[in-house]
C-alpha cells in the first residue's frame, strides 16, 4: 500500500514503508488466549515499580556509600570490592542491587552479584554468577607478561572453574559480511593457554517490505528540526551514507515531515529506526518501570544506511547505538519494530543481566531479545504487522515465503533447538535460543494445536506432557524480573528455570498457578 504522509506539531507523522525483520527479531502473540483476562489483573507488588531519574540516582548513591559494609554483609574476603552497576525497586520496596566486583583491584570476569533487601532493610539474599571463592596471587603470571597479548588488561577471570588471573584483550575487526566485531579473548596470565572468548557485537540478518503511517518525535521550530526525540532520552538518528565508521550526519530537515515511504528517500529509514527505538522505550518504560536502555533515562542513537548491500543490523555496546544495513541491492534496510526492540534489547542485557554471548548464557541472551521483540511488537498494535509467534515472517530470506524462525517449534527452521541436551552449549547462540523461546511460547499460550491471530500453531513438548498456558503479559512479567533480578551473566538453563521460578513466585506467589506453569514449561522444553 502507499504509506500516507501527515502532520503534527513537534510530532512527526511520518511515512514508513521500507522496514525489515531481522534474523533475530521477533514476534508477538495476542489473540484469543489467556493473555486476555491478564491485562485486568492488578499489578503484583512484586514488580518494578517506575523510578524517576532522581530516585534511580538516590539509590545507587545510597549503595555505592555501602558497598564495603554490603561486601563484609554477604562475606566477601578483605581484597573484593563491590562496584555498583543497577539497581531495581519493586513496588513492595524491596531493591534488587546490582553489583560486579574488583579482587585486589582487578576486574573480576564472572564475580557479578544481585543483593536483595527487603524495605525493612532485612537481607532477602543474593544471587552470585559463581559461588566459587577468589584466592588468586595477583603476582602470578608476571613472568609470563613479555607473552601477554598487546593491548590487553589484567584480570580475574571466574566464569569457569576455579578463578584464575588471566588477560583479557579486545580484538576488534571486520567479518566478512561487513559487520564489525569486538571479540574479547581471555587468556590464563600463567600458561597463556585461550580460557574463553565472545564476541560483543550483537546483530541479525534479513530483509523484508514494510508499510504504514507512524508518529516520532523531532526537536526544533521554523524551518530546522532534527530527528532527536527529546521525550525519550534524546534518541537521536544518523545518516552513514553507506559508510562504516563514526557516528555518521544527524538527519535534519525544513518542514519537519520526514521520508516518502520509500528508498528514494534516504530519511524513510531514519523514520523507521527513530519509530522503533520509540517503541522499545515506551515497551520498557510503561511495562516495566525501565527508563531508557540502562534505565537512567539516556537514548541511544541509531545510525541507518550501514555500508552496501548490507543484509544485517546489529547492537554495540561500545557505542551505545543501533545500526542498520540496507539490505541486498540497498532495496530493503532492516529498520522494523522487531529488529528495533530485538537489538535494543541486547543492550537492556547488557546493562542488568550481562549474559556472555557464549554457550548457553548466548542463547539465553539471544532469546532475551526474541521476547521482548515479540513484545514490543505486540504493544505498538500496529495494524500492518499484526502480532505472531514467527520470527522473520516478512523477510522472506528462504525466498520461498517461509519464516526464518517459529517459536512454537524452533527446530522447523532445520537449525534451532527445541528442547535442552547436555549438547546446547555447544551449538551457536542463535539456534540454542531455541530452547528459551519454545519456553516462552509454551508458558504463553500452551502446547497443542491452537490459531492466534490467523496463524496456526502446533507445539510439542519434549515429554509429551500438556502445558497451559498463562498468557504473553505474565510471561513476559515473569521473565523481565528474571533477567534483571535473578540472571547474571554466567546463567545458563537450569539458572534460568531457577530464576523464572523466583521471578514467578515473588510476583504471583509460591506454589500459583503461574509458578506452576513456569515449572511445567521449563519440563516442556527438558530443562529440570
């Protein structure tokens, strides 16, 4: 259809046609399930409760003057500190504070914890990555520093095993399809033998044909205005001109109507990305109480029209920014609301949980963003992508009109995994996702033959048993607590079932239906 252009002031009405799914953006559900009765339901007292920027900073001030008598509170040894990253506050006002720690000065890779304090100020507990204790002789491996690699820092590294210092260096470079990499190389400081490595550049890959009249915000008056949406953060919008470096030429524009609804005009993609990022803001902030990506009311930037012929779009943390490619023969950029919330959603990973792009804690991390893509995309109600459980319906990559990817039963793709084997942590992140979202669909809507929203599903479990499902809003309810109050960054599957079991009985009580189904689900999916 031909996207309708209109008007309002300091709101931009604007044309967005070109839009893509991404390899890993993703769907939503709605429909005729028992996510309908959800949205009646008072919000539990367990769930974050909004902070404005101000209290936010009260709190972490208030942890960051405690963090000697809160290490010496949960028994940290006399060389660990605490170093505050994020803190979370639920209505009942207990706070869930986040923490990564120093051992003698060094970084610890693996030592992050969440405190948890009742309003009383009573110790609720506290969830560490390891729980292994740290008695490193930060001298070793000095003489093996001639070998260290160039550029690299010292470390604790305590993801694995027993805690040893290493060296971590940051490699950064090209892949072949354009998309740059920071791969982080962990390194023993004694043996110089590789302990671990990931890559923080986190992206998928598609292309699709996107149309219909959405509202961004821009900043100016008269005949100047910029794509900035001051309502969220100062999220603002670049233009790369088909570079692949720098933060590329602020969109600006005479008559504050942006795009036509097709590639002619390089702003459509700029419209698309600007619309997304608003999308994702508002998700996290009217859903969840989260101001902005790490919750401290900041945008992020998007920077659209990525290198040439770029079938790809991906989320750094570096720089704190999304990029999109064009798509093959620059036709089609990837500037969707899922691809949108799915990359943005690495961030919001990034800034509570950590989970290491790696083995399970990757896939984890992966799936995080299909959530909550699928999510978002169900929040915008937009009515010319209506919501479903297929991941990349529009994208058409197979060229035979197929989905890349189906949450119901991931393995249909001939990639992803449907249930958990002592195998997952070996497959790569973006198929061993497959086991997290075949959860979040059957803890959703059920198992079992079912239509939402036109489309027909028909989910198994992985021991025959029947699930029942709780609805999309609880779901979604159950894992955002999980990740930003219980997953660190080295949880991997039976952490996650133990988290969203936590999650489950703080919001809707030990033993609920909702627990229950949290339980059932994860048996579902063969992780008990």
């Amino acid at each position: 259809m031909t996207p309708h252009i209109s008007r309002s002031n300091r709101t931009l009405a604007l044309a967005t046609a070109v839009a893509a799914g991404a390899l890993l953006a993703g769907g939503l559900t709605s429909g005729a399930s028992a996510q309908t009765a959800q949205k009646a339901d008072a919000t539990p007292a367990a769930a974050p409760m909004k902070l404005s920027g101000a209290a936010r900073a009260a709190l972490l001030k208030t942890a960051e003057d405690t963090t000697a008598r809160t290490a010496d509170r949960i028994g940290l040894g006399a060389k660990e500190k605490l170093v505050v990253k994020d803190v979370v506050k639920d209505r009942d006002g207990t706070t869930h504070t986040r923490y990564e720690r120093t051992y003698a000065g060094l970084p610890v890779l693996g030592g992050d914890l969440v405190v948890h304090t009742a309003k009383s100020g009573a110790a609720k507990g506290v969830t560490k990555a390891v729980k292994a204790d740290i008695a490193v002789d930060t001298g070793a491996g000095t003489l093996a520093a001639e070998s260290a690699p160039k550029g690299a820092r010292k470390v604790v590294w305590a993801a694995t095993g027993t805690p040893v210092l290493a060296y971590e260096k940051v490699v950064k470079s090209t892949k072949k399809d354009g998309t740059p990499s920071e791969l982080h190389v962990v390194t023993d400081a004694a043996t110089g033998k590789k302990l671990f490595q990931w890559d923080d550049i986190r992206n998928g890959a598609g292309e699709s044909q996107y149309s219909g009249s959405v509202t961004v915000g821009s900043t100016g008056s008269g005949s100047s205005f910029a794509l900035t949406d001051a309502a969220r953060g100062n999220h603002s919008t670049y233009n790369l001109n088909h570079g692949t470096s720098g933060q590329g030429t602020l969109f600006t524009d005479a008559d504050d109507t942006w795009g036509n609804g097709t590639t002619s005009d390089p702003a459509t993609a700029a419209v698309d990305a600007a619309y997304g990022a608003q999308l994702t803001w508002d998700y996290y902030k009217n859903v969840h109480g989260r101001s902005g990506i790490r919750g401290d009311g900041v945008g992020a930037y998007s920077r659209v029209h990525y290198g040439n012929n770029y079938v790809n779009a991906f989320w750094s943390d570096s720089c704190f920014c999304m990029t999109y490619g064009d798509g093959s023969g620059n036709a089609k950029p990837l500037t969707s609301i899922d691809v949108a919330a799915h990359e943005m959603t690495h961030g919001v990973t990034a800034a509570t949980a950590k989970l290491v792009y790696s083995g399970e804690s990757g896939g984890l991390n992966e799936a995080t963003s299909d959530i909550f893509a699928a999510a978002v995309e169900f929040n915008a109600a937009n009515p010319e992508d209506v919501g479903d459980y297929l991941i990349g319906e529009k994208i058409d990559i197979n060229g035979d009109g197929t989905p890349l990817r189906y949450m119901d039963k991931p393995s249909k793709d001939g990639a992803s995994l449907d249930n958990w084997s002592s195998s997952a942590g070996g497959v790569d992140v973006h198929y061993s996702s497959g086991i997290a979202n075949h959860f979040f669909y059957l803890l959703s809507e059920g198992s079992g033959a079912k239509t939402v929203n036109g489309v027909s599903y028909d989910s198994p479990t992985a021991d025959g048993q029947p699930v029942t499902g709780i609805g999309r809003d609880k779901a979604e309810q159950i894992w955002f607590k999980a990740l930003t109050t219980y997953m660190t960054s080295t949880t991997k599957y039976a952490q996650a079932r133990t988290a969203t079991l936590s999650a489950a009985k703080d919001l809707y009580g030990d033993g609920s239906a909702e627990y229950q189904a949290v339980d059932r689900a994860w048996a579902g999916v063969n992780v008990k």
